[in-house]
C-alpha cells in the first residue's frame, strides 16, 4: 500500500506544482494578472507550491526503501519525472489550446516510459 500511497501523493502534488509554475500564464492570457507586479506572482506561485511540497515530501518518505517503502531513490525519481510530465501535458493540453501535442513529444514519452521499466529491472 506504500507504493500506491506515494504514486497517488506525486500524482496531486504535480497538479499543484504545473499550476504553481504555469497557471500564472493562464491568468495573464484571462487577463486577470496582468498588472500583477513579479514578486506577487512569485508570491501567487509559491502559496500553491507549499501544497505539492505538503504532498512530496511525505510520499517520498512513505515510498524510500529506507522506511520501509518499495522505492529506492532512482526509482522515486524517475517515477515522479513520468507522473509530472504526464500531469503536466494533460493539464496544458486542457488549458492551452494552442499547445498541441506532437510525435517527438509522444516519443519522449515513450522514452520515459521505457526509463521506469529500466530502472525496475534487476
């Protein structure tokens, strides 16, 4: 149950992280933070990232070997490198009409995919 707890956790923190790091753009382009100085976009951006770092930090704890979790390092982190960018193209795909997605970004996919059956190989 470790192992899906700390899947499931990486899975909603990357929604709050691709909103902390891009929904800023979203706002411009709706016009709504258009005069917003930098600094409170920056500011924006990190009150929604304190809510992926609130579901990051425990699903690597609950998911590392070292606590009795079913990942070693290499594997959390290539396993949450799949979960963001997968999160991340569903997400701007929805939100940003003229961002298509193409082949080559299939074939990084692919690539990505093929990275998790890599690193889980004994």
């Amino acid at each position: 149950m470790q192992g899906f707890w700390t899947i499931i956790m990486l899975i909603f923190s990357n929604v709050f992280m691709t909103f902390a790091w891009y929904g800023h753009l979203k706002l411009q382009e709706m016009k709504i933070s258009t005069g917003w100085p930098l600094i409170l976009i920056i500011l924006f951006s990190w009150g929604i990232a304190f809510f992926e770092y609130c579901l990051t930090v425990p699903a690597n704890r609950i998911g590392f070997q070292g606590n009795g979790g079913p990942f070693n390092l290499m594997q959390l982190k290539v396993i949450q490198e799949v979960i963001s960018l997968t999160i991340f193209t569903v997400i701007v795909t929805f939100m940003f009409k003229g961002q298509p997605v193409q082949w080559n970004h299939l074939a990084a996919f692919f690539c990505m995919i093929m990275a998790v059956f890599f690193v889980f190989l004994k």
